[in-house]
C-alpha cells in the first residue's frame, strides 16, 4: 500500500495482512475493483465472516486504491455492518433481531425482546432494530435471515436451535411467460419500435396527474420532462428501499408481479433517454432480491424487444433509512455514506456519478402500464371524495385485518378500516392514527373523515407520504407512540447537520420525560423544520406537535392556554 514515510523512513499507517488481502480477493471474486462497489464489497465480507475486522477494511482498501479511512468512513455509516476495532471479539455467529418500531411495539416486542433474550445461550446476540418492512405481521422477528411472522419465543427458538437461517417464505410471482400470456410487454415494444410516441405517453401522464408513490408526490410526467431537458447521457435509479416505519407495499407488489415492475422500469427510461438504469434495494428484503434476480436473468434471456436493453444494475442497501432521500440515495449507490446533497443542482440535472438521473419509487413505475394502456379515465375513476386514482395503503396497528389494501384515492379512514380491514381489533375503539408513517403525524379519530391522499392532511399538519397508516386504539399512548418515532428519528439522523443531529435526539431526550417541557419543544421545532438539509428533520416535529396539538389530554402539564384552538373544517 502506498503512503506518506514518516520521519524515520517507515511507512505510515496501517500495513496491509497478506492473509485478509487474500481473503478480501477470495471473498469479492470478479466483482469490478470499482469505487462505486464499495458497499457491495462490504456485504461480501459481512456475510461471509459475520463483521468487518480492521485487516479486511485495510486490505479492501489497498485493493480499490482508496485510503484506509474512506473505507471506514463508509463501512460505519450503516447499521447493518459490524465494524469491529483492534482486539474486539466478533459477534456471536447468530444473530436475532426484533422489531421495536411502532407497529411491533403495539404488538408488544419489547417483552418479546426481553423473553428471548432470555432464553437463547451465549453463541446468539438480540439486537432491537427499526422498521423491517412487515408490519402486517407484527411482531416480526429475524433469525439470521429468516423473518419470523407473529413472532413468539417459541417459533424464535425453534428456527435458532434447528439454525433455520435463510429465508422460508417462498412467495409465488407471476414469472415471464404468465406475464406475457396477458399483454405483458407489448406496450414497451410498442414505444420503442414506435408505434407509441413519447408525446402521447406524456399526455396520459399528465391527465392521470400520476404523482409519486414514494412520498414526496412529485407529478411524474413533470420529472420526465424535467430530465429530459438536460443534455446526456442520462441515467435512472429507483428505490426500492421502503424504511419508513410502517410501510410494506413495493415488498408486496414486488413479490406478485415483478415484470410489471420491470416494464415500467424500461419505459421510464425509454421515456428519458437513460441507458443505465440502479435498482437500490432494502437489506431486509432478501426473498425480493432473489425475485429481481430471477425475473431480470427471465428478461435478459428472452428480451421483449430486438431494441437493446438499457443495463440494469442492483444495488443492496444496508440499512439506513435516510437513503430513502433521493440524494442520499445516489451518493450510497455511488459508495459513500447516504448523506443529503444541498441543492442546487438538482439530481435531475446533476445526479448519479454527476449525470442527469431520474429517480422513481417502485410503486409510480409498477402503475405505468395499466395506466398507459387503460387510460387517464380508468385510473382517475377510482377516487373518493373529489379525489383520483389508487393507493396502496400499508395499514397496521389495531386493525382485525393488516396488509396492503390497494383502495381509492381519498378514502377516509373510517372507510378503509370498515371495507378493507375487517374493523378494528375486538375491544378496542379508534383513538388516533398515523395517516403517513412515523413522519407523517398524528390525527384523532373524530378526523377519521378526512380524505386520505396528498394535498388533503397538511392544513392539520400532516400527509399522507407513502401511505403507510399506523392505527391506534383508545388502549394506546399516543404519547409513547410519539416518542418511540422520535427515537427512530434520532437514531436514523445521518449527522450531516447540526439541527437534526442535535435537535432529534434532543427531542427525543425531552419526549422521555415526565414532563414534555413544550416551550423548549416547540423552539426546537423551529429549528428541525427550518435548518435541516432534508426531509427527515423538517418532518421530526409531527411527531410531537400533533401529539400536543390533538391530545392534550395526555400531558396535564398543558396550560388550557397552550392548548390549540379548534381544527380547520374538513
């Protein structure tokens, strides 16, 4: 390895181990010594020793010419790698995870944490982790890699003790002939050969007023456009790594259809000109890995179209929620630490590895073709109460009936649980929810009513995000439900800025409390929501200011004064 000499001649800094350089070699095989495959270099050595030991970090490090630090830098950024320093011990060679984000901790995970703590022997560790993407089943556990539905001690133990690791659940996708036997593709060869004109795709678009699935509702046609504009060569990324608390639904459709997926895929990057296309994934989803796997070698090997295929490369995350930020998103897929940019320029016109780059959620692209093909007409007859389109709502919580309910565009609350969940759980009555996951507020139940799609919550201070809705019963703290989101907040903050670093886990510190200390609450609301570079800390504060403002009778220690006056008109 190259380096400065010090003063006495001797190289300075770590020296490189001729065994971990061979064992980095043997480990990351043919992949491409590339910056870019950082990350997917330190999943290789994850799962094949259990960590990351200092000898691997620096022998990785000589073999992608990158210095010492960088690899570190990197490799500690993220939950899911344990980085050990000299003279650690490794972890033990099984590990159990727990969910303990809301969802789960309703359903109580904490004693179920604490119970198999108790009962596993010394060669496993229980680690309490956020969100995995399953809270339809909570409370979910995972052993090794193998999720665990309506987790028990007794179902936990049996898969440790009979070393049942790797993933059981085998779900049954729509693979390429069934997808083709019904249309499959024929829209994509359509725009390609052109006999289908981006103009009149456009056109669909923009009378669907299709906007983003993921979060952020940006219109889709209007992005298109917008990459477009900018000189190539273009590039897409997609995110596939749903970690807000509470959300599950591109698992759901991913793991039915995932042509449909890939179709749409192609003729969004069709549409914009992109010849590269990243596919960012969740760590926690290994079987839909697996299926994007199978699916795209079923594309590669029968392709749609004579016209090439733009190439498509799948990138693993590893367990940062804040790359679900667009921008975080291309720095970890460009093998760095999933920090925020600050903007401008915007990714679309200086994107991955400095290129115009759409970016997209999985579920905007899953709906291109049925709209496409079906028309702006079909897609905006699905609405309620003045509102248009679909929406996959992600529900959990206090519900008889948990999981994805592909539903009307406006429903209310109260109508989702009545027509696509079964009601709400014996003995329990509706108290509050979470209309757009842990960031997304907290409204009471007597606004059960109000419409549920975007553009409709945010005069009380909340939206409806990707729609994940987290119901809770009148035998639940809202109180407690708030701060365990704001823990998650804390411990998901990247650091890149003061305020979110700071104020989170500040808020969090004075959510924990006895007593909430409201003056100093609300000051530090203004700073998240104000100097925060992105998402995650100008959305912290619903959390505790829908709390507040809608529950007042959880925290005697508000003045009839601080009290908000009455909610706007629905």
């Amino acid at each position: 390895m190259n380096g400065r000499r010090s003063g006495r001649g001797g190289p300075k800094g770590r020296q490189v181990d001729a065994q971990a350089l061979a064992e980095v070699r043997e480990t990351i095989g043919e992949l491409p010594r590339e910056r870019s495959l950082l990350i997917e270099h330190l999943h290789a050595l994850q799962d094949r020793f259990r960590h990351l030991a200092p000898a691997h970090l620096v022998a990785l490090a000589a073999e992608l010419g990158l210095a010492p630090v960088e690899v570190y830098e990197v490799a500690s950024f993220y939950h899911h790698f344990d980085v050990l320093a000299d003279g650690d011990p490794p972890p033990p060679g099984l590990t159990v995870r727990v969910c303990t984000s809301l969802s789960c901790e309703l359903a109580g995970a904490p004693a179920l944490a604490e119970a198999i703590e108790a009962a596993v022997h010394a060669g496993v560790r229980v680690q309490r982790v956020p969100c995995v993407g399953r809270c339809d089943v909570a409370p979910l556990a995972i052993v090794g890699r193998n999720h665990v539905p309506w987790a028990t001690v007794a179902k936990v133990m049996v898969r440790v003790d009979d070393a049942r690791t790797e993933p059981e659940h085998r779900p049954v996708w729509i693979d390429l002939d069934g997808y083709r036997a019904h249309g499959g593709y024929r829209l994509l060869c359509d725009c390609v050969e052109g006999r289908r004109s981006l103009d009149e795709l456009l056109a669909t678009l923009d009378a669907a007023a299709l906007r983003g699935l993921g979060g952020a509702g940006f219109p889709a046609g209007r992005k298109w456009r917008t990459v477009r504009s900018f000189p190539g060569p273009r590039c897409m990324a997609v995110n596939l790594d749903e970690g807000e608390p509470g959300t599950f639904k591109d698992r759901f459709w991913l793991e039915q259809d995932p042509h449909r997926f890939f179709e749409g895929l192609l003729l969004a990057a069709w549409a914009v000109g992109a010849d590269e296309i990243y596919v960012y994934t969740r760590d926690e989803y290994p079987v839909c890995r697996r299926v994007l796997a199978e699916a795209h070698a079923e594309l590669l090997a029968n392709p749609p179209s004579p016209c090439a295929l733009p190439v498509i490369h799948f990138r693993r995350g590893a367990g940062a929620y804040i790359c679900g930020e667009e921008s975080a998103m291309l720095e970890s897929i460009e093998g760095r630490r999933g920090l925020p940019r600050l903007r401008p320029p915007y990714v679309a016109e200086r994107g991955l590895h400095g290129r115009p780059t759409l970016v997209q959620n999985f579920e905007t692209l899953y709906w291109l073709r049925d709209i496409l093909e079906r028309g702006a007409g079909w897609w905006n007859g699905h609405g309620r109460h003045g509102r248009r389109g679909l929406r996959s709502f992600s529900v959990s919580g206090r519900v008889r009936e948990p999981g994805v309910k592909l539903a009307p565009a406006g429903i209310t609350l109260h109508e989702l649980i009545d027509e696509y969940c079964g009601g709400m759980l014996p003995g329990h009555a509706l108290h509050a929810y979470f209309p757009g996951g842990a960031s997304g507020g907290i409204l009471p139940a007597r606004l059960a009513g109000l419409p549920l799609d975007f553009d409709t919550l945010q005069p009380y201070g909340c939206f409806i995000g990707s729609a994940a809705v987290i119901v809770l019963s009148d035998q639940d703290s809202v109180r407690a439900a708030a701060l365990n989101a704001m823990r998650f907040f804390a411990d998901e903050s990247c650091g890149q800025c003061t305020p979110c670093r700071v104020g989170t886990a500040q808020a969090a510190q004075l959510m924990a409390a006895p007593r909430w200390d409201t003056a100093l609450l609300a000051d530090l609301a203004v700073v998240l929501r104000e100097a925060s570079i992105c998402g995650l800390g100008q959305a912290a504060p619903n959390t505790f200011e829908c709390a507040l403002r809608y529950f007042p009778e959880e925290f005697p220690e508000l003045s009839r004064e601080a009290c908000t006056p009455g909610d706007p008109a629905p």
